[in-house]
C-alpha cells in the first residue's frame, strides 16, 4: 500500500544500534485507514527503534499523543477524546509473517515492517471504554430520543444508573409512560 509507504521500515537495513522515527498523523491517515472506530483526528507519533543483541530482533517503542474523533457514547455525536499512548512491539526475522504473542515475525528476506496498522491499533486501545462528551455538551435531542428507546431494553440498574442530566431531557420530551421510569421519577423527587 503506496499510501502508507513513509510507515515502512527496512529493520534487516538498519545500520546504527537506535533510531528514532517521527509521524504526524492528520485526517487523511484515518481516511486511508478506513476503519470505523476513528475517521479523523491528528496525533504525533515516536517512534524508538533498538536493535536488540541478537542482531536480528527488534524493540519498537511508539508515543502517539494526540485528539481523535470518536463517536460519544451518549449522544452518539462526534466527539474530541484525547490520547496519550505508550506502547511496544518486538519484531524478529522468520520465514514468514507471523503474531506470536508479543512478537512480531517477519520475512528474512524482505526484513521491512509496515507500522502504520500497529499505530492504528495502538490509538484504539488508548481510547477510553466510557468516552462521553463533557458534562451538558451532548446532543440534548439525541440523548433524549435514545435514551427513550433505549429503557425499552434497559433493566431496572440501568435505569436506576441512569444520570440527572439523561432524566431531565427525557422528561422534555412528555411521553413518559414506562412504569419503571415514574418508580425512578417518584425517587428523584423526595431527593
Ligand atoms: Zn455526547
């Protein structure tokens, strides 16, 4: 894939014991990537390379820091989440593309790793399991409208867990006729 040549790195031609790489990631490297979890954002990447003793395996040493877009989880709009990630892949030599574990094994003979898919990945896994928007920064008509139908499938904890915030906008929206919701109402209230 041409476009993600720059993130090919010869390891069989490294010549010096340490390297470091630099990336700057933008819109168009998500676009390229065409993967659902992340379609924008902008993020700087270090990348530090050390030859390990054998000669022939490698320790990667990536930083990404940077903002990506991401879907929130309570409104469902875009939402800016920063990142900070500090992670490591180990790349030896073998006959043919392998993932071992930790390791990563690639063909003697070419002795090239393609790291743009790792950086990806990497990003991913930094990104929070509960990502929401700040306090009243959701969509307020989405929140409301999904939460309504949401309860349908909701058990009681769910609806119990459900935030002050989520309530207000559901009851603006006057079409409350859950029982279990009016149980809820009936709480708030002698709070
Ligand atoms: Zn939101």
């Amino acid at each position: 894939m041409a476009k993600f040549g720059k993130y090919k790195i010869d390891l069989k031609g490294m010549q010096v014991p340490t390297m470091r790489l630099e990336y700057e990631l933008d819109n168009q490297f998500f676009a390229d990537i065409d993967s659902p979890e992340v379609g924008r954002g902008h993020a700087r990447v270090s990348l530090d390379i050390k030859k390990l003793a054998a000669g022939n395996a490698f320790e990667l040493n990536f930083a990404i820091e940077g903002t990506v877009v991401i879907q929130c989880d309570r409104c469902l709009d875009d939402m800016d989440q920063c990142i900070a990630v500090s992670d490591k892949l180990l790349v030896k030599m073998g006959t043919e593309y392998a993932e071992d574990g930790d390791w990563v094994i690639i063909p003697e003979e070419e002795g090239e790793i393609n790291v743009a898919w790792f950086i990806y990945e990497f990003i991913v896994l930094g990104i929070p399991m509960k990502h929401v928007h700040a306090p009243g920064k959701c969509n307020k008509t989405m929140a409301g409208k999904l939460n309504k139908h949401l309860r349908v499938f909701a058990d009681e904890e769910d609806i119990a867990g459900v935030e002050m915030e989520e309530y207000e906008d559901l009851e603006s929206t006057s079409q409350i006729s859950d029982p279990r919701w009016n149980e809820l109402k009936k709480i708030l209230d002698n709070n």
